[in-house]
C-alpha cells in the first residue's frame, strides 16, 4: 500500500469495492466500408478527418450521458492518468465519472487524417474536457489541472445534463462502499476460520462448519445487497433533449 499525494498511506479498499472504482472506458473506431466494385465484399475507405459535428456524433454513439473524453499522451507528464487512474484520491472523480460516457481516443488523433482530430486537432490541445453529449458547453481540462477544478467542471456538466443533480449521491454511495469493505473483511475472516476448522486434525465440528457456512451466506448476500443499493442510487434520469 503505497502512499498517497498527501504523503500519507491511501486505505486499502476489499474486491468489491475495486471492482465498483473504476471508470467505464470506451474506446471508439471509426472506419467507413464501402462495397468493392463487383465483388460482394467490402474494403475500408482511408481514414479522412471528420467534421467536429460528425467525429462527435461518432464518439457518442447512442449514449445519451454527458462525454468526459480523454486523449492518450506519450510524451505528456500523465498528471491527466494521476487524476483518473483508482486510488484514494480519486475516488469522487471515479464515483461522477458513474454518469459520463467516458471516451479514450488513442495518441495519433493528433494526426491530420484522423477520424477525430477535430476534436484535437494538434499537441496545444488539451488532455480532456467534459461537455454535454453534443460537444455543446465543452469545458476543456489541461494535464495540470486540480482535483478540485476538475470536480467543479464535472458536477457542473452533470448538474446540465439531469433532471436531478446527481453529485450529492457520491457521499451516500462512498458511506456503502465503506460498508462493503467491512463485509469483504468478514466474508474473508469467517472463510479463514471455516478453512483452519476443515484443516484441522482430529473429528470435525460439523455444527460449527454448518454455523460458519450459514454467517459466510449471510454476509454475502449483504454484500449483494450493498450492490444492488449502489445501483440504486446511481441511477437519475436525464433531462429530455431540447426541442431546439
């Protein structure tokens, strides 16, 4: 467990729990096909540049959320990763990233030819920028910026983009997963305590291990439970499309 950006050590979080802080990547392609004269197959176009419009629509798909897109970077100081990537630190942008679809696009969408380089046309552009699922209210993000610039911008373009602000359902989905650690921690002392009984010499303790077996099933189904209440609450409705 290595130290955090405050120097001090980040808690360690149970299997449930990482598998909830993580962001959602996608990684969208685009490549047009067109049939080859007199034959039934198809042949991939050459990549072109697509208009801002399009290479938008193109990343979108036919997701409604708000976009949080990030380009990858060789030679940038990956404080743009240090914001995103799990850890203790991170944990609020992970938990609002919940309500984004959440676009990588790879280093050579600074190259001319690339379908999205409208969206990043040279090495000045920046890292990220969060916006409406149009593009429209873009606000865009450098490698340096904070933590607490990037929350801003990110519960401003969630608080646009549905009915109901969502940003506050981060403080009681951070109280469950609090909650799952502690029964990932007795999930793995009750197995421990049934696997030392069924490795243990002598006759075994069947009404124990029956007891033992029954707690373990009992706080598993605790566990689900605390899933499904995350689900829950991460669940808001977005505003309907202008009829603009």
């Amino acid at each position: 467990m290595g130290p955090g950006a405050t120097g001090l050590p980040e808690r360690a979080r149970g299997p449930s729990t990482k598998g909830i802080l993580r962001i959602a990547w996608d990684y969208p392609v685009y490549e047009v096909r067109e049939p080859e004269s007199g034959t039934g197959t198809s042949v991939a176009r050459a990549r072109e540049r697509l208009p801002r419009e399009d290479a938008l629509r193109a990343i979108a798909g036919k997701d409604p959320r708000p976009l949080l897109v990030v380009r990858e970077c060789k030679v940038c100081n990956k404080t743009d990763d240090a914001l995103l990537r799990p850890g203790a630190q991170n944990e609020r942008t992970i938990l609002l990233s919940r309500w984004f679809h959440c676009v990588k696009v790879p280093v050579d969408v600074l190259q001319p030819d690339h379908p999205f380089n409208a969206l990043f046309p040279d090495t000045k552009s920046e890292h990220l920028f969060v916006s409406a699922s149009d593009g429209s209210k873009k606000v865009p993000l450098e490698s340096s910026t904070s933590r607490v610039e990037l929350w801003s911008s990110m519960s401003k373009t969630l608080a646009e983009a549905y009915a109901k602000d969502p940003t506050d359902a981060t403080k009681d989905i951070t109280k469950v997963l609090d909650k799952l650690d502690l029964l990932d921690e007795r999930v793995r002392g009750l197995e421990r305590s049934r696997d030392d009984l069924l490795e243990s010499g002598g006759k075994l303790d069947a009404r124990k291990l029956k007891k033992l077996e029954g707690e373990i099933d009992a706080a598993r189904k605790e566990v689900e439970k605390s899933l499904e209440t995350i689900d829950r609450l991460s669940k808001y409705d977005l505003k309907p499309p202008s009829k603009a």
